[in-house]
C-alpha cells in the first residue's frame, strides 16, 4: 500500500476555514451512514480495518522511519523520540486495540431511561452518537487508530489533527485504517486527517460550532490550555492531575505504605499519580510511611511537621501544593484529621482522583462523600484512574470538567441521546 | 420587608471581574455547605423560600410597580410589559412553583451504575451538583425564584442576573428567598442576584471558567447567541426550535388534522409550536388538512405542490425553511414519501422536536431511529416537548446542544457524577 500524498494547501486563515468546513460536510454526511448501519456491520468494519493495518505494515513502518529520522535531525527529545517511534510489535499492539474496541457492547440505541405519562404517551431516551468529533493530538500515532476505532464503534465520525512531527505515519494509518472501513461498508470519510501543513486548521477546527460538535485534545498542559482558551465548539479536556492521597489515623499501616508507594512510584508521570501525600497526625508510623517512599526514590517536599519526619525531607514552597510534578516527587503535608485534609484537598485538588486510607468506614464515606473530584476511592492506589482498569475497555481520555462526563471517557462519553415519544394521536391541552 | 438597595457598583471590566470573583467565591463556599445537607433539609428551606415569597407579597408588588411604571414610560411593548408585571395570582404561583421544586426527587446521591473488578474494587457513579450555575436571563421576573429554587433542590449555588428592567422585582424576590434559606439553614450566598447597574458584569460571568462551572441564557435569539459566542464557561442553551411534521401516507386523516392544529395553534409562540409541515403525496386528504389550519387562522406558505392544495396558499421562499415564526404562519411542502421528509428534516431542522403521523408502525420507527434531534415524536403534537409535560416536574429549560443534557432539562441536567471506588488495600500491577 502507497501512502497517498496529501493535498498541499493553502495557508490563508479563509482557505483553513473552507477546508475544515468542506470536510466537516463530508464527514456529516458519512457519519449519518455510520449511524444508520447495523451495530454488527460497525463492529465488523472495524475488524477490516485492523486486518488492513496489518497488511499496511510496511508503509506504516517505512513512513515512521521517516517521520523519526527528521524528528531526530530536527533535535527531539528521546522521550519524543520513543513516543513517536511505532515497530512491529507496536503495530500489532495497535491492530489489536482496534479489534478490542470492535468488540465492546456497543452504546447505541440503550435506553437510558422509559416511562408512560398518565395522557398514554410513552417516552424513552436511547443514546445516540454526539456526531462528528475533532480529536487534537500531539506526538503518538497510536492515538490515529484509537480514537478512530471509538468514534466508529459509536457511531461518529472523526477528524483527527496529529502533530506534524507523525505526519507521514498518521497518513499511512489513517490509509489502510479507511481502507478497512470501505472494505466493511463504511464511508471512508468517516474518519479524516486534517492536514498538518495547515497550520490554521486547528483555529479552524476550534471554530467550527455546527459543523463539529465535540473537540478532545489529548496532548501537554500548553494544547488543552489553548484548546479551552479559543474553542467555540464544546471541549472534553484533561487538565491537571493534583492526586492527594490522604492516610488517615485508622489507616492500616502496611497498606498505607503500599498503596503510597504504588500511587506515587509504580509509574510517576501519568494523570492517576498522587501528587501530594496528607497524613493525620494521629496516625503513628508516619515516619516509615515516608522512609519507604524516599527509600523508594522519590523525593519528598514537606511543610515543617513533615520535615520533623525525615530529615530527608525538603521544605515545600507555596506553589508545590498545586504542582502536578508528572515526576518521583512528592509534597507531603501532617493535618489533624479529616476535616483539615478535606480543607487541603478542596483548595488544592485538580478535581482528578484523591484517595483515603483508613480502617475507619465512617471516615471513608465521609470522604467519599465530601470530595468533589472526579474520581474518589477508599483504601486504593489513585493509579487506577484508568478506562482500562475501570473496566471500560478503552478510553478516549479522562476528563477534569464538569459537565457532559467525567473521569475515564470511553463509548458511553461519545454519544448523547434524544427523547423518543410514542402516541396515538395526543394533542396538548 | 424593604427592598434592599443594591450596592452601586464601578462600571469599569476590572471591577466586574472582581466583583464576579468575590460572588463566585461565596457561591462557591455556601455550596459545598449546601451539597453537605440532607435532601429533606434543602426541601425544608426551600418551603421557607416560599413561605418568605408570600410574606413579602407588598415588598414584591411595589417593586414590581415601579419597574412596569419605569418601563412603560420606556415605551416598553404591551408584550414584554405583561411578561413583567406580578399580580397577587402570579406571585402565588412563583411560590407554588417553588414548593414544587422542593416536593420534586432528590437527584443527588443517586447510583447511576455500579460494578465490581476482578481485583475486588467497587466501582459505582453517583449524581453530585454541577457547582456554581449562572442563569442570565430577560424580563420574567418569575425565572428569579424558579432557577433558584431547581438549583439550591439540586445542590447548586445560583448566580442570576435578570434584565435591568426587572432590577426592583428580582431584588425583593431574592431578598425574600434568601431570608427563607437562611431560615431554613442554607447560606444566603448559595442565590445571589448580580447586580443589573453593572453591564460588564455579564461578560465577566461568561469569562469566568472555573469559577461559574455552567450557564444557562434564557431569553431571546439574540442574548442565547451572544452568550454562545462570547462563554469560556460551558452554556447549556436553547436556541432554535424549527420543529417538522411529517403527515405520512398512512397517517390517519382525523388524527393528521388534530395533531397538525394543535402542533401550530395550540400557542404559535412557544419553541415546540410545529413552523413546517410535510404532506406525503400520497395522503390522500392533504387540502382537508390545510384547510383546516387556515381555517383555524394560520397563514401558509407553500412549494408549488402545496400551493396546488388551496388557493390560499402563499409561496415560500428559501428562508422560509429554516424559519421559527413563533406565530401563526407555517411552511408546507409536498415530498414523496418518508425518504425526502427525512432528508428535508435533516437539512432543516433545528434539532429540537419534529414528528411523523402514520399509522404504519415501521415507517415510525425509521422516523425515530432516523430523525437526529432532541426530541422524536410519533403520532403526538410536537407542542408536548416540555419538561412538565414529560414528567420533569419542572425544567430549567430545553436544550438544543448535544452534550451533557438534551431536550427539557430539569433537576438530572444540573447534576454530574463521580467515581467512588472502594478497595481494601489495592495496589496496581
């Protein structure tokens, strides 16, 4: 398979509106298609277009060697580097996440809710796919294929804008991905790349109230920000991830000491991380709850009860109370008791996931009840916060807001649904 | 009770913004206070709100005197003026509607699902407020009580701001609600009213994300419009309500005609009133069904076909289409079966309710599957598109958005949810 060259566009703001709105077109029109097929007929295209990633092999393989060798020339970080880079097994691991997403139950057509009005009118509301969904993403290809498979499974259409860096190996995924779609009876135009040439194009994107419907960005703090910032079309975003776990006076000391480490340490720079540790005065093994974390690698910034802990322990400034440090790092606080930890945490909470330890029911749901973030747990490491280990399946992202949905996005956060009223002949007083 | 006299405010957009900020920030304490109380202590004060309401009827009527007397001498429309004014039997039923509020199921609390992962974590969502809503709105001055009343039952802080013309009314309405929280335990701060001398204050509420987590416009075109363009905060809104009829072949001729003069003259100005009807060619009694309507005092503007059907008849032109005449005035045009409806739908509906009348069960259930808008209707008057009428109890409008809530939004579409997850001790692999 040949990796089609992409159209070379013009770079005017106007040209950037026209062509954002003539895909978007197609991709009404492509998703209402989708829409209508069977959930069997999505599923199966779906399974084409994973056999058709595999089969496209080669030029994925070969437009990423591309797309690494100019990243490397043009000085990115190892990091990026690794992000960017996609090998067999990778390849694999991304036709398989696609089968995987063909094969959740599908959310369409659910009913959420039924009931009968004394007039003998029956209502019922079914979930419906939100429409056409903008996907922003920055370096990892991978995400062409994922976010692709969702919107398809739940019957929306995507235009997806990767980072230019991935150019050359999004358009060979995004190849062979529509040409499994068509294989399986679905529009191609179903799922479409802007061109990254384009640069107005995402201003474009994040104007185009009406023609897209959601916009999610995945990528670092400086995108959702901008995302958010300029946006006419409703944004589902992720922003910071300030985790608090608070390890209360009832807490089991050896479970404190693992769920700890595990929150902070197991993998320090995704979302779910805790970020800051509170712990009750009352609770007695404070000192070995810390030892273990630094004895683990992390370092630890503390206000000055904790720093009487350790004398490892740095002092803690101001801002770190609100810093998501994505790294083995770790600001820890001593509150007498719950209420002035669920203080701290109202103040300082990105409103992502924070967690108690304790034996202490009553606590506990105190806890749960009182902290308003998306996530909240008792007794468990906030390094679940995850689609996956929700038993979602797959997710599209974890959203920090308020509204629409919340924590870990999966199928259900791609649709919406409307209002079915069955009659026979009521008219309205 | 006296009018309090509203602080008089500096115009300049900084001192907006701080002012804004300082109400956002009591809204936001007198909130958490308020999503910590008990179900039946909201509906408690809610009680005393409109206890309040009643008692401080002279206070009310005065006030509302003096903003008919100041708007009438502004030239103000017979139209907007009744809007306006309070009598002794309106004011009873802002009451009333409040105590109905308070009588209405508790949302919050409420498991939305739940389930249990291999490793033991209890996972379950449960319904939380929003947060802080603001609700900017026009001259009904009844709005005042009802937002505040759905808010404060759903757990929300409500930050209003009414048309300047209700200024005097909104201020003794709130100050009575307020006296009868705070009687019944709520903090005052949980409604506030921004004061209408400050007209930056509106753009200081649409920049204030994070701060106000949700707004909602009610009034005209023009006011839904600017605050969609204009909101960093997510709006929920309601903007047009273009709703379809679609009388099918074998639509019951009786039925056909009652539907079709109650979707349009029921109440012409009311955003679910039906603005075009479709005739399937083959109905056989399509000049009945447009007598009718014309006979009940309704001007109709056809396509060529339509005009075939009675001489009185006018013609429509393109805009007609998309038209919301929110009177008694109504496009008609001809299409050959469920195929061009679905197709005239799709290009012009608003999304807000469109209906089809037929006796033929499957080409009803392809209409509802089909017709991609908030409301779907079968064999019913599309003027039933109402949150009362579907058992709301109440709505705080409907929404033609298609994120978080569609259609009638009451109670449920002023919640979200959170995750609570409950382990003993899990830490992840």
């Amino acid at each position: 398979m040949t990796v089609p060259e992409s159209v070379s566009m013009p770079q005017g703001q106007g040209d950037s509106a026209r062509i954002v709105t003539e895909m978007a077109g197609k991709a009404r029109r492509a998703q209402r298609e989708l829409a209508a097929m069977t959930s069997a007929a999505r599923a199966s295209a779906l399974c084409e277009a994973a056999r058709a990633l595999r089969q496209a092999r080669d030029a994925v393989l070969d437009a990423n060697r591309q797309d690494v060798a100019d990243a490397r020339s043009q000085g990115l970080s190892d990091a990026l580097l690794d992000r960017l880079a996609i090998d067999e097994t990778r390849l694999e691991a991304i036709a398989s996440a696609v089968e995987q997403v063909a094969a959740l139950p599908d959310p369409l057509g659910t009913v959420i809710d039924a009931s009968e009005r004394p007039n003998g009118l029956r209502l019922s509301r079914v979930r419906v796919p939100i429409g056409t969904i903008g996907i922003i993403y920055e370096s990892r290809p991978n995400v062409t294929a994922d976010a692709a498979a969702l919107c398809v499974r739940s019957g929306n259409a995507a235009l997806l804008r990767g980072g230019s860096e991935a150019a050359r190996t999004n358009r060979a995924i995004l190849a062979a991905f529509q040409g499994g779609l068509a294989a399986g009876g679905v529009p191609a135009e179903a799922v479409q790349l802007i061109p990254t040439q384009d640069r107005a194009a995402v201003s474009a994107m994040l104007a185009a109230a009406g023609l897209i419907d959601m916009i999610i960005p995945r990528g670092g703090r400086g995108l959702v920000e901008r995302v958010q910032a300029d946006a006419r079309v409703p944004v589902l975003a992720h922003l910071d991830g300030v985790c608090h776990t608070f390890v209360h006076a009832d807490a089991d000391p050896e479970m404190a000491r693992a769920i700890a480490v595990n929150a902070k340490l197991r993998r320090p720079g995704i979302c779910g991380a805790m970020e800051t540790l509170l712990i009750d005065s009352g609770f007695a093994r404070a000192a070995d709850l810390v030892g273990a974390l630094i004895d683990g690698g992390c370092e630890l910034r503390g206000d000055g009860r904790a720093q009487a802990l350790d004398p490892r322990i740095g002092r803690a400034h101001e801002g770190d109370w609100d810093t998501e440090y994505l790294d083995a790092v770790l600001s820890v606080a001593i509150v007498d008791g719950i209420e002035p930890a669920l203080a701290h945490i109202a103040a300082h909470s990105s409103g992502h996931t924070d967690a108690i330890v304790t034996a202490d029911e009553a606590a506990a749901e105190r806890f749960l009840a009182e902290v308003d973030s998306a996530i909240v747990m008792h007794n468990a490491s906030s390094q679940f916060a995850d689609g996956g280990e929700f038993g979602l399946g797959a997710e599209i992202g974890i959203a920090t807001g308020r509204l629409h949905a919340r924590g870990p996005v999966a199928l259900e956060g791609l649709t919406t649904y409307k209002w079915l009223v069955r009659g026979n002949g009521q008219a309205r007083p």
